[in-house]
C-alpha cells in the first residue's frame, strides 16, 4: 500500500530537486519500501487498461504501480500499489497538457 500522503512527500521532493537519477537515488534511499521507475509519460501507454496518474505537476506525472504478481502493471488502486512511476513530461511535446489536475496535490482514486 502506498498512502496519498506518501505520494505528496514524494512528490514535493520531485518539485524542489527536479527529476533525476540523483533525484530517484535519494527517494529510493528514503522510501526502502518503495520500487521507483523513472520514464517518459509519452511510454505509459494509452487505453483499456491504462491507469490514471494519482499526481500530476508540471514537469511529471505519478503512476501507482502493482508488483505483487509476475508481472508488474500499473493500477488505481494505492492499495495493492508497491512502487511508483515518476512519468517526465516533455515540455517540447504538443500534448503537455495544463489542466485543472495540474495542481500539484494527489488526486484520489
């Protein structure tokens, strides 16, 4: 289980370091018992499926992410959530979108 408030923590380092490999050093350290991707938001595929990202900033996006089986898979569900995708946004791509979620706070599933 991955708690909203964990998320918002996770989230505002994000905001203030930036995201990086560093970045992702440093949350991995602090949140043992956390998996951290890191990856473009253009690679998080689209449709059936999909899972909708629990945090959205300027710059990234959070995916929850569940591990328990083989295969890991993305989900809604904070839950069964056993790590996180920290998604970077393109700031060149047409589709960085600003919206109404683009606040900056977790949203609830």
């Amino acid at each position: 289980m991955i708690a909203t408030e964990t998320v918002d923590r996770i989230a505002l380092v994000v905001q203030r370091a930036g995201l990086s490999e560093q970045t992702l050093s440093a949350l991995r350290e602090s949140f043992r018992g956390v998996h951290f991707t890191h990856c473009m938001d253009e690679d998080i595929g689209e449709g059936v499926g999909a899972a909708d990202p629990v945090h959205v900033s300027p710059g990234f996006k959070i995916y929850l992410v569940d591990g328990r089986s083989h295969c890991m898979r993305l989900t809604a569900d904070p839950e069964s959530a056993t790590g996180l995708v920290l998604a970077e946004l393109d700031p060149e791509a047409s589709s960085y979108p600003l919206s109404d979620t683009d606040t900056g706070r977790s949203q609830t599933a």
